[in-house]
C-alpha cells in the first residue's frame, strides 16, 4: 500500500510541475493587452528624431509616400513589467491609397521595438539589435507567427521599448493602423467578440 501512495505522490508532483505558472514569469499568467488608446503615433521627422504627434493613437495621418516610410508610436510607461513576457502578438491593418484595406500578405509591413528614441531605430537589417530588440518582417504575412495568437518569441527584453516603429514594405501601403498588441507566454487566445 505504501508503494501506491508514493507512486500517487510522484504523479500528483509530476501533474503540477508539468503545469503552467501562473505567474507572469513563467509558461502561463495573464496576457498584457495594451490599450490602444494610451498610445501616440507622432510624425517621424528627418534623421531619426521625434516629432509632434499626429493626432491619431494608432495610425499614420498622412499616406506614406516611399518604401519603408515610418508610423512612429510611442508608448506610455504599462502597468506591468513587460520583461517578464517571452511572445508578442502585433496586429495591423493596411490601407491603399483610397483607405480601401488591403489583404494580409507578405512584404506589406515590418514592425520593430525601439529602446531609446535617440539612438538607432532601425537596427540590423535583419532580426533584433541592441537598440531594436525586436524586428520582424512580413506582418500579418504567412511567414510570420507575429500576427498570429501564438505570437513571435522575443529576445529577452532588459525594459521596456519606448516605441514601436512600422515600415510599409510595399509602395502601395499608403497606411498602416495598429490594431491588436499583446505581451504573453504561450499561446495568446483573443476573447470572442
């Protein structure tokens, strides 16, 4: 009878290692969904440096005239410690020249992290960088698990990015409207509408 109960007690302890934290730390814990409104996008002026805002929380005011023109939004200081997350879930919308949104695909928008807004905002060419700990192409492309509720995983972030930073990759992008940003772990499951 003995032997039951320790073969019981090392499945009970096995189960609860096995499931996820609740913690922010670890595998599981709450999502942070930013709200959207505490954001501000601001006009990216010549040589990398901050301009007045726009007037619009998520969304460039004026049409992007060139590949890979900026809609710089800035973000407030969230209530949470968003280092303790490991996935990002960045939603957007693309508009043409008329506002007619256009289909999600590949080579539409990039998005990136930004730490300091005085130093270097567009990072390596390709993939994170000291200043940009997160670049990530093709947004709401199939080649990307960024727009998706399993989220793109994160180089571990130090603190939190003052920005964030989209580029139309396609000259008929002429808008780009942040719909959805969500920190977590794990899958992210939005609520049914």
């Amino acid at each position: 009878m003995k032997k039951i109960g320790v073969i019981l007690a090392i499945i009970a302890i096995v189960a609860l290692a096995g499931c996820p934290s609740t913690g922010k730390s670890g595998g599981g814990g709450e999502p942070f969904v930013v709200d959207l409104n505490t954001l501000t996008a601001v006009k990216a002026l010549p040589g990398d440096k901050v301009g007045p805002p726009t007037g619009l929380h998520v969304r460039n005011a004026d049409p992007f005239t060139k590949n890979y023109d900026d809609l710089l939004i800035l973000f407030p200081q969230f209530p949470v410690d968003i280092t303790q997350f490991q996935r990002v879930t960045v939603v957007c919308k693309y508009f043409g020249e008329s506002g007619t949104e256009m289909a999600q695909a590949d080579t539409r928008a990039m998005v990136s992290f930004i730490y300091d807004l005085d130093g270097d905002w567009r990072g390596p060419a390709m993939g994170a960088g000291p200043n940009t700990p997160l670049k990530e192409m093709n947004v709401g492309g199939f080649s990307s698990n960024i727009s998706t509720d399993r989220g793109m995983r994160m180089s571990k972030l130090s603190r939190q990015p003052a920005a964030i930073l989209f580029q139309n990759s396609d000259i008929s992008v002429k808008f780009i409207e942040l719909t959805a940003l969500v920190f977590h772990n794990g899958n992210y499951e939005a609520p049914a509408e």
